[in-house]
C-alpha cells in the first residue's frame, strides 16, 4: 500500500480516489490477492516472498530494479551477466494517468511505442548506409 507521500506525488486524482477505496494492508508480505489468485496453492520460499515484495513496491523509486531483479537470490541460477544486455536510456509512455484505460489500450501503447522506436533507429541505420 502506498504512503500518502507516495499518494500525492503520483499527481493524479483519478489514481488518488482509486488508491483511497482501497482496503489497508500495510504490511510487509504478500499481498493477498497473490494467495488468491493462486488458489492458496503456492508455497512461497523466503527469497521469492522477498522478490515479489520488492518488484510490487507502490513507488517505484522503492520498486526493485532490473538489474537487483537479475542479482536476486531467488533467480541467481538464471543469472549470466554476460548474456543480459542493458538498456542505456529509459522508455517513457505519455499517457495521462487521469484517464483510465483498459489492459489491452496500455499493451497496444506500449508495443507501438517499442515498433515507433525500432523503425526510427531502423531508418537512421538505412540512411547511414546509404551515406557511406
């Protein structure tokens, strides 16, 4: 559950009430829905409780990062760090937190924003080459 600081700087009212109606659960655990929605059958070991906590954090200033995702205990034997490239800038969608979109609009968004940006460095590839 989000802080009221965390609240108030996600700067959206519509989010704000939503977070508001929400039940309290204030805890440092798995969140219930997480049970529920595995039918009360997973059986968590400590690491991957401690992962889920982190990766679920509200305020993603808090939230775990890629890279502390890929070091973390619970999927070391998966991690090669020779084999896991990294991004240099950030992706940022603009889209309007006031505005409550389905699941699908927010996916759509997002793959056509990887699509925008894979056909402009295509282009600046093309163009290079036929400079040379």
């Amino acid at each position: 559950m989000p802080s009221a600081e965390d609240v108030a700087g996600i700067n959206s009212q519509f989010a704000a009430t939503m977070l508001e109606s929400l039940p309290q659960n204030r805890g440092k655990s798995v969140p219930k829905w997480f049970q529920d929605f595995s039918g009360g059958q997973v059986q968590l070991t400590p690491d991957a409780e401690d992962m889920i906590i982190k990766l679920l954090s509200f305020n993603p200033l808090n939230r775990m990062t890629v890279e502390e995702a890929l070091e973390h205990p619970y999927v070391s034997q998966f991690h090669d760090e020779s084999d896991e490239p990294r991004c240099t800038r950030s992706l940022k969608l603009k889209i309007d937190d006031n505005k409550r979109l389905q699941t699908k609009d927010y996916r759509d968004m997002l793959y056509d924003e990887v699509n925008r940006k894979k056909r402009a460095k295509q282009a600046k590839k093309e163009a290079r080459r036929k400079g040379a």
